[in-house]
C-alpha cells in the first residue's frame, strides 16, 4: 500500500511538471483584477490584522491592444463602446482574480470586457490607455480596479 501511494505521488508531481503553467511563464503581463462598488471613503484601521483594500477579486476578459488612447475608442469616459486598434492578446482572469498572459517585448495597451463595452480608467502622459511595458525576460505586474460604480 505504502509503495502504490509513493508510485502516485511520484507520476502526479511528473504530470505536473511536464504540464505547461502560465505561472512559469518569463515574460509578459500579471496581475489581479479587483472590482470597487460604492462607498469607498477613507477607513479607518482597527487593528492590524484589518484589510484596507476593498477590492473584490472578478473574473473578467483581459484585453492586450498595441498602445491605444482615447481618440482610438468610441464613447467617453471610462466605458468605451469600441476599441479601434490592433488585439494582440486576450485571456481571463480567474475566480480569485488573478491573471498571466505570454506577451512579447513592447508597450501596450490593457483594456477589460465589462459586458459590451471596454473598461480603461489609467492613462499616461500621452494619453495611452491602461499602459503596460513588456521587458525581455521580465514579468510585468498590473493591478486593475474597476471602479467606474464606486464613491472617492
């Protein structure tokens, strides 16, 4: 008995190895998508055990867009109801919220699907969208907060 569990044991953690994880990746894009609703005025901590992020982890579709601003999409605001650019990646985040995607060098653009429109609240000093850069052999990180239904 003790030798059929260790035979187990040993080709589940070869299966495992063998099988290709987005978490081994070298490069590209990770990180967490967060949704924000309400009121989110500053909170006061009681203890040091009490979380200040209110951020509840979502599963949603994460978009990669060759660098892209707001003249490249139609609506205004947050919400956007088209995104005219080039797509050069897209995958989802899981249920805790966290995401990996392979992306090759360059700079981009990363937009979320919220129903039919696109969800795109950061811009940098040239009004690019959501930017992310992509370094050889690195693994950027990006945090996305939905917050287009919360109260600052």
């Amino acid at each position: 008995m003790r030798n059929t569990i260790s035979i187990v044991i040993v080709a589940l953690a070869f299966v495992m190895t063998q099988c290709p994880d987005k978490k081994d990746m070298k490069q590209g894009l990770a990180g967490k998508v967060l949704w924000y609703e309400g009121n989110m005025m500053p909170k006061i901590k009681t203890s040091e055990n009490d979380e200040l992020e209110r951020g509840r982890p979502v599963q949603r579709q994460i978009l990669v867009y060759k660098p892209i601003t707001a003249q490249d999409c139609e609506g205004e605001g947050v919400l956007y109801d088209a995104v005219n650019g080039e797509l050069v990646a897209s995958d989802s985040s899981n249920r805790e919220g966290v995401f990996f995607i392979p992306l090759p060098e360059g700079k981009y653009s990363v937009l979320i699907k919220e129903g039919d429109q696109y969800f795109a609240s950061v811009m940098d000093g040239k009004g690019h969208l959501n930017p992310v850069e992509i370094k050889k052999d690195e693994i950027s990180r990006m945090k996305i907060e939905i917050n287009y239904k919360a109260a600052y």
